[in-house]
C-alpha cells in the first residue's frame, strides 16, 4: 500500500511543473497566471514557459501559434535547471528527450549553458540544438500537435467541461474575452468550481464552442450490501467484490458471487428474470449480461472454481482467452444448465 501510494505520487508530479511562488510571472492583471493561447496554468508548465512582447506562453508550440511561424525576436525562455528566464537566443535546447513535452509530442527543455543541456541529454537522450532551429522544429510538428490537442479533448475534455459547465455554472458570454486566459479566470466568479483541471475543461469547452459533446455517464459497479448471501453457495458475496454478478427482478435484487451461481439460479427459476449483470473482469464495471462476452476453461479460478469469466467487449474475451488458456468464448444466449454442469 504505502509503495503505491508512492508510485502514484510520483506520477502525479509532472516535470514541467514548479511551486507558484517558484515560478516568474510577467504579465499584469488577474489572468496573468495563464497561457493566453490555450489558458493552461504557467507555474504547472513552467519550465518550458516562453515570453515574448509582454506575453507569457506555457510553452513552445504556443509561442509558435501566437507569431504565427515568423521567427521572433527578444524571446525569453526558462531554464530548465535554475527556473530562471534566460535569452532564448543564447540557449542550448534539447529537442525531443524522454521528458514529456507541453502541447507537444516532441519535448523541448532549454538550459543556460551547453553542460548543463549535455548532462540532462546524457539522462534522457534527445538533440541538442539552437532556439531557431528548436522553432523551426515545433514548425514542423505542429500539425501533427493540434490534432493530438484535439483528439486528447475531444477524447473527454470537452465532456467533462460541458458538464461542468451546465452544472456548476451561470451562462458566460465568450465574446466579451480576448483571451481563453481571461475567460477561465473569470470563471472562477461563475462557476462553483477552483480545481485548475475543471477550470481548464470548462473554459475550453466555452472557447472552443465544440459540436456534438455528449457527456458520458461515469461507469458504475456492482455495489454489494454486506450481509448480501449468494442464493446458491450462502457465501457473503462482498467478500469478493470483483466477482460479484446480479439479478433485479422487481423490488429485489439478487446477489451472486459469480456468474455461474447466477446462472444456476437463472435457470432454477425459468429463467423469469430481464435484468441481469455482471462484473467486467479488466475494469469491474457492471455490465449488462446479455451484451457481455464469457471466456469458459481458463487458468483463472473465482471464488467457487471454474468460472464463466465476463467480459464488455469480445476483443477483450480474445485476448484474456489467448494469455489464460481459454477454451471458449460464449455470448449469454449460449450458456445452457448442462455447459453449467461441467464447471
């Protein structure tokens, strides 16, 4: 548990990031905490921040968009090493290390002196070059970068700001704003919300005005009462959550610690229920049983033995057949009392 909790730790700190008192911020007025291209937070991507005419960018594919590809001049950039602003012209880049970039899938980290880029480029590989050449890097990649920006929020982003928006804000006109940067700190007015995360979704989902967003209801998962007992065994089925499969039928509901004790009962009584589901065995979300995908004869073992293991898609069945010596793969319809028998 405690290894866990460490591991997640770690990857929660993301390296570009620096404590806000940390970090140099040279823009005035109270949206000056945020990209004006994209309104990410500038101290949780410091160090690939760039400035250039009064303006401060979280990073060098902003600073890209926002000159529009003419190479800039009087550019500040941070170094990576020391957290402080240094002229960009005078920098050593490293293009492209195994340090997750910002708005990119080419990483780019400057530093103020060329040892100090060679020792982080000893550590994490990728090329040394000039801030001109490094520009005319993020020149070629970004196209392939705005569709990576746009399929990761299409891919969810924009769900989740789109709920946010309609549930735990007033309605904000986005034309009064010159930037997404000050429309998201406006936001922290109209919205009951002071995660940067929800801010950022939201303020995106504003902007960007996306078409066709449908929130996606959050999975859910068998929730077993503590003294529920499978019909069949009399086993407590909390006890192995991960397992459990049940039946509604009316007001009741009823609770197996498997699937195949709750096709023992399915069939013990006719058969007279609609309403049955099971545990997704990968992700443990409940799942429909007769949309769902059944591995027979594996080497994985439930709380009662052999067990019909289920699962969401038949991809998945595949795949859990191959690497757990499956013997079959069966949709709901094909399981019948005297398959049951055998397991």
């Amino acid at each position: 548990m405690i290894l866990a909790c460490i591991v997640g730790a770690l990857q929660a700190a993301m390296f570009q990031s620096v404590e806000p008192d940390k970090s140099t911020l040279i823009m005035q007025g109270n949206a000056k905490e945020y990209c004006p291209n994209c309104g990410m937070d500038l101290a949780k991507f410091y160090k690939t921040n760039h400035t250039h005419n009064g303006k401060q960018y979280c990073s060098m594919h902003c600073l890209h968009e926002a000159t529009k590809g003419t190479m800039p001049k009087d550019v500040m950039v941070v170094d990576t090493k020391n957290l402080n602003f240094i002229d960009a012209s005078k920098a050593y880049y490293v293009v492209g290390s195994r340090m997750k970039g910002t708005m990119t899938q080419n990483s780019k980290y400057s530093f103020l002196t060329e040892d100090d880029a060679k020792e982080f480029q000893a550590r994490n590989g990728g090329e040394i070059m000039s801030f001109e050449k490094a520009y005319e890097v993020a020149g070629k990649d970004f196209v392939s970068d705005m569709k990576m920006i746009k399929a990761k929020r299409e891919g969810g982003v924009y769900a989740k700001g789109k709920e946010i928006y309609e549930t735990k804000c007033t309605k904000v006109d986005k034309n009064i704003y010159e930037s997404i940067a000050l429309l998201k700190d406006d936001l922290k007015k109209f919205c009951q919300i002071s995660a940067d995360g929800d801010l950022q979704a939201a303020a995106l989902y504003i902007w960007d005005e996306p078409k066709n967003v449908n929130v996606v209801k959050k999975a859910e998962k068998i929730v077993v009462p503590k003294d529920a007992r499978c019909p069949i065994c009399g086993m407590f089925v909390a006890k192995n959550p991960q397992w459990a499969a049940m039946i509604e039928a009316d007001s009741e509901k009823f609770y197996f610690d498997g699937v195949k004790d709750m096709m023992k009962y399915y069939f013990k009584n006719n058969k007279n229920f609609n309403k049955l589901f099971v545990s997704d065995y990968y992700k443990l979300h409940k799942i429909d049983a007769k949309n769902a995908y059944f591995v027979v004869g594996s080497n994985v073992f439930g709380p009662m033995g052999d067990e019909l293991i289920p699962f969401a898609s038949q991809n998945e069945a595949i795949n859990f057949a191959k690497d757990h010596a499956g013997k079959q793969i069966l949709k709901f319809e094909d399981i019948t009392e005297e398959m049951l028998k055998g397991l």
